[in-house]
C-alpha cells in the first residue's frame, strides 16, 4: 500500500475508534489534505488547494493531493513559500492547541519548518523569508535520518494561545545561514527546492464540536477564488444585522486583461511597435477614474534558467507599466511582478503550450 494512503487508512481506523469512545477533537483548518482544488477566476483552471494561498503572488506545487512549497533557493538568498489559511474560529487565550503535519522533502532535506499564527492575513510582494515562528519542528527533525525524511514524517506539537490569532502560516522560518541542507544529488544552478505538505492539523481538545458559524468561515474560504491576485482576500466577519447598516457601499471590482506574447519580441523586454494600440484598444471597456490599484503580472515559459526568465518577465511587465503610465495612469498605482516560468496555464511540453504561458496580464483594481 502507498506509504501516504496508509498513513490515511490508520488515522481513519484512529478517528473511528477515538470518536466512538472519546470524543474527537476538533480540526480548526479547512480541507487539512488539500484533496480540493479551487478553480481560479483568472484562467478557469485548477490552481491551488481550496481555503488555502500562499503568503506571495504564486501558487503552491499541486501533486496528488499535496502542497508544495519552497524552502530554499540555490541562486537567490532567503527564498521561502509559506502555506496559508483562515481559521475556521479564533484561538482563545490561555487554550492549549494540537498541531500535527505530514511532510515529505523533495531533492533536498532541511532541518527547519514550523508554524507561525497571526491576527490577519499576510501579503507579501515576493516569495521572501518570514522570522520568528510560534512553533519550530527543528528539534523534531533531529530524531529522523535524511533517508527517513524523504518518506513521510508525522511533525507535532502543543502550542498556548495569546488570543485573537485568525490565520496559520506553514513553512521554512530559518534564513539560508541557520538552515542546515542535504541535497538528494548535487545541487542545481537557479532551482526551488520543495517540501511537500499534508494532513495539516489544528486540533482543539477542549471543543466537542464546532460552532455553526465554523462552517460559515470555511464557506467564506471557499468562496475566494482568485489565487494570482490573491491580496485581495478579507478575512470573514460575521453579517452585520441590517437595522444597524448606515448605508449601503458600492462594491469594489477588478477588471482583467490577459495578454498573450504579441507585445514583445522573442526574448526581449522591448514594446513592439504596434503593441500600444493594440493594448489601447483592449481597455476601452474599462473604467479608468475609478482605478485605486494596477498589478501587472509577467509570465514566461519554462525554456531557459529561472534566473532568467525571472529577470526577463519582471522587465516585460515594467514595459507594460511605463505605457500605462505614458496614458496617463498614475504610476504610484502600479505595481509590477516578475513571475517567470510558474503558474504556467498550460502544458509547456509544446511550442503552441509555450506560447499561451508567455503572458501578460493586469488587473485593475476599482474603488467604487
């Protein structure tokens, strides 16, 4: 039997007997296997596990039912992806919580993932080290062999709550200097390395069952479904009775364009010379006195070093903005990210795939 539906099948025969002579505790995380996979607004595509984002504008690695994030980067110092999620309640001061996580590494073993809990949501402009985690397994990894760390290893510990904390963050909180690494073979030029999560647990030992208002946070999660925009996300508040609504406010929108490679040339950050009408013609349909925010994300596909292809879609996407800004969109509003090779919308394995990866695309944020 695979090790990971094992694992499974004995926590089920667990839960079963605890449920029917103990009374279960209750897991505070949503879709704690990420088995559920959101589909996103920006490309009506599979994405990244439902309830859960990422601290930066990427996505996590989605493999057969589990979450992958960055650890460390061999070009690039202190590169860090951190999972995560809303709880479904408020930790309580003062109450005890149980944390379990299954993790798995890729082509290289480090000695450092923990947990970190904050009172709201953390958006952060790139993939970029987090300090000082609430909870630190580097004591665990010592019990375990490297060889026994490319197999799934159960991480657990207690942890007291201040009170107040909404969200959980999942990752590397030590710095390329602290961490210690072990490379599968020898390590690559300009490569992420991976560890993969699953069966993420926040237990709350005190709780027979959830509150009904549980349920209504984890809707709310589910319901977000923009995962490259992904600062736009607000964490739940309870409706508020409609005898003590002062008025009823527009609602803010986001209006998209998504562009393929016809503005540039192969291999360059240069416009061509018909790309700004083209882009004109585009917005048109958009309003643009009502513009608080832009982003601007640039895309390549995965032909070439990351190194590259990083430097090269963080330049094509600051073209886009010097237009814009040459239009007459204020320029303090921008906000440009080179994101490379990741979150391709299709297989790269053909020049027709290649090509629809190798994008631009923008967001206009509006605030009424």
């Amino acid at each position: 039997m695979n090790p990971k539906r094992r694992y499974r099948f004995l926590v089920s025969l667990t839960v079963l007997f605890w449920s029917t002579f103990s009374g279960y505790t209750q897991n505070l995380l949503v879709n704690p296997e990420f088995e559920e996979i959101n589909v996103c607004v920006e490309h009506a595509a599979e994405c990244s596990p439902e309830g859960w984002l990422l601290t930066s504008p990427n996505i996590p690695v989605n493999r057969k039912g589990t979450a992958g994030i960055v650890v460390f980067n061999s070009n690039v110092r202190n590169v860090r992806q951190y999972m995560q999620s809303e709880l479904m309640m408020e930790l309580e001061a003062g109450r005890v919580y149980e944390i379990k996580i299954m993790a798995l590494a890729g082509e290289c073993v480090v000695n450092s993932l923990g947990v970190k809990f904050e009172d709201e949501f953390t958006c952060l402009e790139k993939d970029e080290l987090i300090e000082s985690p609430d909870v630190d397994f580097s004591s665990q990894f010592l019990q375990f062999s490297k060889g026994k760390q490319r197999k799934w290893i159960e991480l657990s510990a207690s942890y007291k709550a201040k009170g107040g904390e909404r969200f959980i963050l999942i990752g590397s909180f030590a710095s390329d200097s602290e961490q210690t690494r072990k490379f599968k073979d020898q390590p690559k030029q300009y490569t992420n390395y991976l560890y993969f999560l699953d069966n993420v647990e926040l237990n709350a030992p005190h709780l027979d069952s959830l509150p009904p208002e549980c349920m209504e946070v984890k809707k709310h999660l589910y319901n977000f479904d923009y995962r490259h925009s992904f600062c736009l996300y607000r964490a739940y508040e309870k409706p508020i009775e409609l005898d003590t609504v002062p008025a009823i406010l527009p609602e803010a929108h986001i209006d998209s364009l998504i562009l393929g490679d016809v503005l540039f040339d192969f291999n360059s950050s240069d416009l061509k010379p018909e790309a700004e009408s083209y882009l004109l013609e585009l917005m048109k349909t958009i309003n643009k006195e009502s513009i608080s925010l832009i982003e601007i994300y640039g895309y390549t596909d995965n032909i070439g070093t990351d190194a590259y292809n990083e430097k090269l879609s963080q330049e094509r996407a600051e073209s886009v903005k010097k237009l814009l800004s040459k239009k007459g969109l204020p320029e303090l509003s921008m906000k440009t990210f080179g994101m490379g090779k990741t979150n391709p919308v299709t297989d790269n394995s053909t020049e027709e795939g290649r090509q629809k990866n190798r994008r631009i695309e923008i967001f206009f944020h509006h605030s009424k």
